[in-house]
C-alpha cells in the first residue's frame, strides 16, 4: 500500500504538464530556434530561441473561434483568438498578446502581473525584446505546416514590427515621462518593484468593408509599463486584428500621468491599481444589452491607462470596474457623442459604439 | 504469497509508470485544454446588421463583369437585411442600369475593387486607387458613420 500511495501521485506527475515545464533550460537548448511543443495545434505552441548563453521562450495558446464575420472579413488571419507571449529566462513575461477578454490560460495573468514585481535590469530586457523579435522571426520560418500556420502569423507579426526602445512612437516619449518622474521614485529609490509608468496606444481600421465604404471600425489597445526602460507589452487585440499589425493604424495615445506603485494588471476591476484589462460582459456587436464589443474594450483599456481603474473621478460609474460608462467628449455625460460602457444597458444602449473610442 | 503479490503488483504499476513515460515521449506532453477552441465566444456579432450585410455581400456569387457583381452584392445584402428584419448599410442604391453604367465609368482598377471578394483580398492596393466621392455617388450612398473625435477632452 505504501509503494502505491508513492508510485500513483508519481504517475500524476508524470500526466500533467505547464507552461513551466516545458521551458527547456538555456544550457540544453540549441542555439537558434528550439520548437519545445508543437504536437497540439488545437492546444498552442512553445517554442525557446537562444543566442549565445541567453534565451527567450514563446508561448501561443489557441483561444474561441472568431465570429464567422470576422473570419470572412480576414480569412488569412487565425480563425481562433490566440494568446502569445514572451517570457524571459528567468520566467518573467515581458511581452503578451490577448486576444479575447481573458487569457486562455488563467495563469498567465498572475504570472504578468508578478513580472511588474521584479523587473529585469534595463539592458537584459532591452535584450530580451531583442531575441524575442528574432525568435518571432526564426519561428515564423520554421513554423511552415498548415496546422502551424496561425501561430506563424503572430509570430511574423511580432518580427515585423519595431522593439520598444526602437518604436519611434514610443522613443518619442521618454523624455517626456522622464521629466514627469517625481524625485522620490528615481531610479535605486523604490521598493516593491519601483513605480510604472503606463502608456496606451489605440490602433484602429475600418471593418466590415465594401467598395470604399467601411461602416464600422475595430480596435486594440497596446499598453507598455515603463520603469527606467520599457520592461512589459501587453496588446489587447480585443477579439480581432491586433495592434502592431500592418492593417491597424496608431491613432492616439494616454498616459497614466502618475507613476504608480504596485501595479496589477487585470481585467475588469475598480481597484486603484488595476490597469490594462478588458470588458468581461458578453461582447456582441449589438451591445445594446448587458454586453460589449471590442471598441468598449478600448475604451476601457485606456481609462484605465489614465486613472489606474475605470472608476476615476471622470467616469461615471454604478460602484464597480465593468459598469463603466464614458459619455463624450467633456466627460460630464453630455451624451452628445459615442458612448462606451463593459454593461451597455446602463449606458442607453452603448449607440454608436461601433466608432472607436477617443484617447482620453 | 502475500510478499509475492506485492511484488508482483508493485512490478505491474512499474511497467504501467514505465509505459506511460514511454508513450509520453513519444507523444509529447499531454495539454490542459482550457478554451472551447470550436465554440465562438462572440456569436452575438454574427447576427448583427453590419456582419448580415457584409457576409452576404462577401458569399454573393460572382457575375460576368465586377460591376455585376457590385451589383449582385447589394441585391444579396438588400434580400438578407429583409430575412434579418434589420437595416441595410446603405442609406441609398442606384437602379442596376444606373449603377453599371456608372460603375464601367470607373478605370478598370477600380471597377475590379467593386467586387467585394477582390476588394478584401486586396485591400491595400484598393485603399490606394480610391476613387473621387463624386464617382461614387451615382452608385450609392451609405449610412453615415460617426467618427472619432481626435482632440482630447
């Protein structure tokens, strides 16, 4: 009886797997591209990429179909919302791509939000970013089967567009975040991680095309923590075409103005500290109930960039994080322009919603 | 007998551990699937106007010219509004006559990004040979969209 009450949680053991796991350490990988799991497409990918004595791994998890709109609309694109992302050789998440509401795999957003807590030296990460882009790059190439193709395209997507400290977008606004660094958070002078600065880039394209008519728009937000260098991405692609993409076009940014001390990047939440999450009502086109779509997503990314939480002094709220309402242009709830709420039904109806949202 | 049950037993669940190991290998990790990969989370925008309108223009078969089938588009998303009970993408759409004649106004380019299927396959090409709103207007108007607006609040 001993022997079995050793040997079946050993076989338990042995069944199950995470993301952990499968993470070959550097020193056992090849240099180049390691595809570490690949042998269930309907699952995801992991893949590890080494230079020298230091590695990235990529993670890809396949999430819901897409609406079968959304597939007629894009058909080279994956027909499931897929999760990616970056992790460094320490286990740190420094770049995540989302393409629902919520992470496919619940883990990773705990893991996202205890990367904030202890963040790389400037120059690692900034070399991170660095082999995550040829890791992409590598990937895409070798990921070359019909099963293997959607997560070719995220991954050609990532290696198509420019690292953090690269992006002319982002570059041009140190400066300014830096000069906007109170004197008790500069640099060796925090605790807990130090203070974040938050940046969100709304992207946006015409959907639902014809001829040269686009009656509705699409999009995503790119959220970037800044500490004395860019340290973690998160792109809420918002159930379709994501930010970084060559079809998307940067419209307009916020910023979270303070520099805030331990971040937590959820999803829907009134916490002071909560940023970066997406509704998590029922998203429909028509979000005339108690449901969304991907603009109220937006704007609710972005809200929460700038306050910290849905729930600033500029919002009007029902007293939690979804309920949210953003009313127009003076914020007063003038109503006299698109309206966005995660609970449309407390926003009359969320009309005109399929507009994307301004940067507040 | 009972020292060698247990080892009997104990050698069966080692070759069954060993089997397992064996296969795993060979298979590769077994995965905790946690998304209904098959299931559309979002299907509420598939019965919506605009996705009706643009699916039934996108699935209208082709016809001899891109004109025709500009044409036939409209008719397919005007048939599916009426099924739908909803409303159409267009506020206004030229008799057919009218609107191939002033369609084959257009460069042949132009008339080829009529047809939706080309048009969404090349997008980007179509985007950039944008026609005059005055050529367009002959054809059809769609309902307004509001936009954006840019300045901060």
């Amino acid at each position: 009886m001993m022997k079995l009450s050793i040997l079946v949680p050993f076989i338990c053991a042995v069944g199950c797997t995470t993301s952990a796991d499968t993470r070959t350490p550097v020193a056992e990988l090849n240099q180049g591209i390691n595809m570490l799991d690949t042998a269930d497409a309907s699952w995801g990918v992991s893949a590890a990429f080494r230079e020298g004595d230091h590695a990235v791994y990529l993670e890809q998890r396949v999430g819901a179909l897409k609406p079968q709109a959304y597939r007629d609309e894009a058909p080279n694109e994956p027909a499931n919302e897929i999760d990616m992302r970056f992790v460094d050789e320490n286990g740190k998440t420094f770049f995540v791509q989302r393409g629902g509401d919520a992470y496919v795999d619940t883990t990773w957003a705990q893991e996202i939000t205890d990367s904030l807590a202890h963040p790389a030296v400037d120059a690692d990460r900034i070399r991170d970013f660095g082999l995550a882009q040829k890791a992409a790059g590598a990937f895409a190439k070798v990921a070359t089967t019909a099963e293997l193709a959607p997560f070719a395209f995220h991954a050609a997507q990532f290696a198509a567009r420019p690292i953090p400290t690269q992006d002319p977008i982002l570059t041009a606004k140190v400066a300014g975040i830096e000069a906007s660094r109170p004197t008790e958070t500069a640099y060796g002078n925090y605790g807990f991680g130090g203070s974040w600065f938050f940046e969100g880039d709304l992207y946006d394209k015409g959907t639902s095309c014809v001829f040269w008519y686009c009656p509705a728009k699409h999009s995503s937000v790119a959220l970037f923590a800044y500490q004395t260098t860019w340290q973690l991405a998160v792109i809420a692609c918002n159930h379709g075409t994501c930010a970084g993409n060559s079809k998307m076009s940067y419209e307009c940014y916020s910023q979270s103005g303070a520099w805030t001390t331990n971040a937590n990047l959820s999803f829907e939440s009134n916490g002071s500290t909560a940023i970066g999450g997406g509704c998590l009502t029922s998203y429909s086109w028509n979000s005339g109930g108690y449901n969304h779509l991907c603009n109220d997503d937006s704007a609710y990314e972005l809200w929460q960039v700038k306050n910290g939480s849905s729930g600033g002094g500029t919002l009007d709220t029902n007293g939690d994080g979804y309920n949210f309402v953003y009313n127009g242009p003076g914020t007063g709830g003038d109503g006299s322009w698109v309206n966005y709420a995660c609970t449309c039904a407390y926003n009359n109806s969320c009309n005109n919603d399929w507009s994307r949202p301004i940067c507040p | 007998m009972k020292k060698t049950l247990a080892i009997v037993a104990s050698l069966a669940i080692a070759a069954a551990v060993i089997i397992v190991v064996v296969v795993r290998k060979k298979d590769g990790p077994h995965h905790h699937h946690d998304a209904k990969t098959g299931a559309v989370e979002a299907v509420g925008i598939d019965q919506t106007d605009t996705a009706v309108s643009m699916m039934a223009m996108l699935n209208a078969p082709d016809q001899a010219t891109p004109c025709l089938t500009a044409f036939a588009a409209i008719e397919a998303e005007g048939a599916a509004m009426k099924l739908h009970n909803g409303k159409s993408m267009f506020k206004w759409v030229a008799p057919k006559d009218a609107f191939v004649a002033a369609c084959e106004q257009l460069p042949a380019a132009q008339q080829q990004c009529m047809a939706p299927r080309y048009r969404r396959d090349h997008a980007e090409d179509c985007q950039k040979n944008r026609p005059m709103p005055e050529a367009l207007k002959p054809m059809y108007v769609g309902e307004p969209i509001p936009e954006a607006n840019p300045a901060k609040p």
